[in-house]
C-alpha cells in the first residue's frame, strides 16, 4: 500500500495529529485524529450505528485545507 502524506494540523507541534493521507492505489482518504467523547459518539450514533471496529473521529476546522488538497490529489490521479 502506498499512502502519500498529505500533511498535519499545524497547530500540533512536535505531534502527529491529527493528520491526513491519500491511498494512491484506492484514492481513499485517511485520517489521524482525535477520538470523539462520548457525548459527541453518542449523537453520531442517534444517526449512524457504529460497530467496535470503527470510530469517530474529531478533525479540526483549521485543516479543512489540507483535506481540500488531499480531496484534489484522490480525484486527479
């Protein structure tokens, strides 16, 4: 598998997250984050169950560029 790092919250410092990445062969997204409370899971999942092998999580705002770039690199390759 071949992952292209897209880039980290700048704000994160010596940190990692959260972070994002494109699968080059699928074009699917990837995403290190901030694992959701429980008040923010539990209304996710009034919409959406969510199995225990799967998990919501909290990306921040201020990265909303990085995914906008990350959204260009999966449709233009």
């Amino acid at each position: 598998m071949a992952l292209r790092f897209v880039g980290k919250d700048p704000e994160s410092g010596d940190h990692g997250s959260p972070a994002v990445w494109v699968d080059e062969g699928t074009k699917d997204l990837l995403f290190q984050g901030w694992k959701a409370d429980d008040q923010t899971r539990g209304a996710c999942a009034a919409d959406v169950s969510q199995p225990d092998h799967e998990a919501v999580i909290r990306v921040p705002k201020r990265m909303i560029p990085l995914l906008r770039e990350a959204l260009d690199v999966a449709e233009l390759e």
